[in-house]
C-alpha cells in the first residue's frame, strides 16, 4: 500500500517550478499565503484516505497491480466504482467547501484508458502499454495528476491549422527518435500547481491536416520549458492581511493556472496520441462526460456547506422560524438533491468499454452538467437572500476588533440572545465567499464554464437524444405507417 499521507505530499511537491504571480516571480510557493489555502484543500484528499472511516470511499485496489490506492488514480472497472467517485467527491466538498483540484487528472486518465486500446486496436500502436505503465507508476507513488485540455484558441472562428499564431493551440513542433517537442498554453488548469504530474489533451476534435494538434502525453509539471502563471480569483490578496475573519474560508482554497509550454521536450514513453486526428473527438466527449459526472458530486458537496451555512445565519438573524425562509431552504435542498440524482443516475446507466474499464451514461451526465450551470446560481441566491445585506456592506476585522469602533459594531451587530457577533461575522464572510468570493470561482463561475459552457452539453445533447427512435414510440402507439 502505498498512500502518501498529507505531510509527504506536501515535501514532495516543494521543488523548483517556474511560477509569476502579480507580474513577479514565486519562490517557494507552499509558502505563499494565496497558495496555502489551495495545498491544504489538496492534503485534505490524502488525509481522508489515512482514516478508516473514509477508506471505502478514498481508497480502491488498483486492477493494474492488485495494491490499495487512492481513489483518484482509480480506473473504473464497475458501475459501483463510478458512482462511488460522485460520493466521494461529494464528501470532499463537504469537508473543503471548495475545489479539490484532483478530478481533471482522474477523469483524463479514465478517458485516455480506452482511447488507448482503441487506437492500438486500429493502428497497431504501443499507447496503451505506455499508459498503463506510466498510470501504474502515479498509482504505486500516490501522484497527483493534472488533466490539461483547454487551449487558448485566437480566433474562434478560425480552425488550428488557419490560426495566424500557431501556438494558438497546443501543437508539435519537432519529432526526433526519442520523442517530440511541443509548444503552446493550457488555461483554466485547475490545480496544475499542485501537481506532481499533467495529462495533456487536444482541447477539440480535429480533421485532417491538423495532426500536429493531435497529441497527448503525460509531463512533469515543472518541467524545463513550463511557466505557470498564478490566476487571479476575486478577494483573493485578502488572505495575504493578518485578518482570518475576512477571507471567509480561512482554511481551503482552489486554484487556477494559466501554463505556457515553450519547446517543452516529451519522450516516447510519455506521447498517448500523436497525430492520429481520427481520436481526438472521442477523447475530448469522453472526458468532458467523465468531468460533466463529477459535477453532480463535488459542486453538491460545496452546496450542502453552503446551505448549512445559510441555516445557521438564519438562526444568528432570528429568522429561522419564518415560513418563507424554511421554505426557501427546502428549495436549496431540493436543487441540490436533484444535481446528486443526476450524477448517481449517470454512474449507475454506465457501461463498460471494450478495454474493460468503465464509462457513465452521456446523456445523462450531459444533463447533470446542464443542471449545473443553472442550480448553484439558484442556491446562490436564495443563500444571499436569507443572509440579508450585510455580507456585502460589513466593516472589516480590523474594526470590529478596535478599541475605538470595536464595541459600536458589537452594539449593532448584535441580534439574538446568546449570539457571538464574531461567529456572525465568520458565517457572513463564508457566505460571502461562496457566492460572491473566491471559492464562488469554483463554485458559481465555474459550474458554469467548468466541463465546458452551457452550449456545449446542449450540443452533446442534441447528439444523444435518439429524436427518430421517440417520433418511433408515438408511430407504433398510434398504427402509423414508418415508411
């Protein structure tokens, strides 16, 4: 068994990367008081899988070597194992009440499995071995994986290969016997800081004339060549004051890179997809389905702690018993009940592909990515609603603690009999955070862009809604002649 415990993960990705933020270089960045927050998100992962409660859930035998590992670095091999993945990203979300960080990679690699075998299957390639050998190495030392696939992409009206900067999309710029060289950036890479490793992807299905944009591999994340570029999330310099009482979530945090890769070498071992332009549809739909899944599990997660946290402010206000705010918290519920439905019920319509790890449903999972990019907008709401102004008005730590105007705003602030007005202020400011703050990048905006736009499962849904097998339903019931 091989599971890293929270403080071995953290040495272990203390190491020179090439890292700016706010226009400067980074050094040491697990010290960096922005950083933290999302380090310790991730070491709450490999926390839960040391204890004995959680470890059905965290952790899983691998089929690739018969040892105990972390679920992350799981491949599907049952209906079960799919719908375990949403409970235990649910779970994460609940102890975090951010992003985690660690699903882009485990949803790349159970998409990469299959397309794998498929393209070894047609062309007679090694791909499949090079992952499976490459995939049981970040099994057996616990890695954390990163899944890059967005691109920059210029001119969205232009294809790849028509772009006037090629390095618009991530392409191959030189081959040798040992391996290629690629360049280009990956934006929106979730966690790609905190990882050990990266899984690369084509960020769309590609045609003919464009197999330089047909590659995936596997690279280091501080491999010569990369630079990481720190994105900027709202309120996020207020974790660099003294006051933890301002940041809302004091304790966890996501994370967004935006990562240039100039004439970075992959050697053979490491190259998934390299040109073969014919794949590269399948591998885009069935990550983004494998992604869309997650949604109804982590986004939930994140969605009972707010919840929680809106019924405890509507106990501080005094508003607890008001029909209309129980009502409203029902609503809450009912929204986010119906976003876990959405990704049990993709897990347990899966099936398994022909190299033998499992696949979710993906119409369903395309739907429970639609419900996403509307319901935590919704709960969003009625959380504000019920918080009432004051998570947007409020003065600051620094004063409430003045000697001077410390007691005015304990005077006033001041509601039920009992209440701290200090738990009052940290409720807000978590409330604060999640909807409108940092963690509402993982939590709002990012319900709505993560797994791909609104559109896009829209796209994906039109392809699987099988329109001709229903207009064939209503034909049979009625005698009516299909020809």
């Amino acid at each position: 068994m091989t599971l890293k415990t929270p403080e071995e993960y953290l040495r272990s990705i203390q190491r020179p990367v090439n890292l700016y933020m706010f226009g400067e270089k980074v050094e040491e960045f697990w010290n960096h008081p922005i950083i933290k927050p999302s380090i310790n998100t991730v070491m709450k992962i490999y926390e839960l899988a040391q204890m004995d409660e959680y470890k059905d859930l965290m952790t899983i035998k691998s089929h690739l070597t018969g040892e105990v590992i972390n679920r992350f670095t799981h491949i599907h091999q049952s209906t079960e194992d799919l719908i375990n993945k949403v409970k235990m990203q649910r779970l994460l979300g609940q102890h975090t009440a951010c992003c985690f960080q660690r699903c882009v990679g485990f949803d790349a690699a159970n998409s990469l499995y299959s397309v794998t075998y498929e393209m070894d299957k047609k062309y007679s390639t090694d791909y499949h071995s090079r992952f499976k050998k490459y995939w049981i190495e970040v099994q057996r030392a616990d890695l954390m994986v990163d899944g890059a696939m967005t691109d920059t992409k210029g001119d969205r009206s232009k294809r790849p290969k028509d772009q006037s900067d090629p390095d618009a999309y991530l392409h191959v710029v030189d081959i040798s016997d040992d391996g290629i060289v690629v360049r280009g950036a990956k934006v929106h890479q979730t966690g790609f800081l905190n990882s050990h490793r990266a899984i690369i992807m084509p960020t769309l299905a590609l045609r003919l004339g464009e197999e330089e944009y047909a590659v995936s591999f596997g690279v280091d994340t501080n491999e010569k060549g990369i630079t990481m570029i720190y994105g900027r999330q709202s309120c996020d310099t207020r974790k660099m004051e003294p006051n933890e009482l301002d940041i809302g979530n004091f304790k966890f945090g996501g994370q967004e890179i935006f990562v240039v890769f100039d004439n970075v070498f992959i050697p053979n071992n490491n190259i998934f997809m390299n040109g073969e332009v014919d794949f590269t549809g399948e591998l885009v739909n069935r990550f983004a389905g494998f992604h869309r899944q997650s949604y109804g599990g982590c986004k939930v997660g994140v969605g009972d702690v707010l919840i929680g946290a809106t019924a405890l402010i509507s106990e501080y206000n005094g508003t607890e018993k008001a029909s209309h705010v129980r009502d409203k918290l029902v609503e809450m519920t009912h929204l986010n009940e119906t976003l876990y439905s959405c990704g049990v019920a993709c897990s347990s319509l899966g099936f398994q592909r022909e190299s033998g790890n499992y696949e979710m449903d993906m119409l369903l999972a395309n739907v429970c990515k639609q419900n996403v990019t509307r319901f935590p907008y919704e709960i969003g709401r009625l959380a504000e609603d019920i918080a009432g102004g004051m998570i947007c008005t409020m003065p600051s730590e620094a004063d409430l603690k003045s000697k001077e105007i410390g007691p005015l705003i304990e005077k006033y602030l001041t509601t039920c009999e009992g209440m701290c007005t200090e738990d009052r202020y940290k409720v807000l400011r978590f409330i604060e955070n999640l909807t409108m703050g940092v963690a509402s990048v993982s939590y709002r905006t990012e319900s709505m862009h993560g797994a791909g736009s609104p559109q896009a499962q829209r796209i994906m849904i039109s392809r699987q809604a099988n329109l001709e097998e229903k207009k064939n339903l209503v034909k049979r019931i009625l005698d009516i002649n299909s020809e």
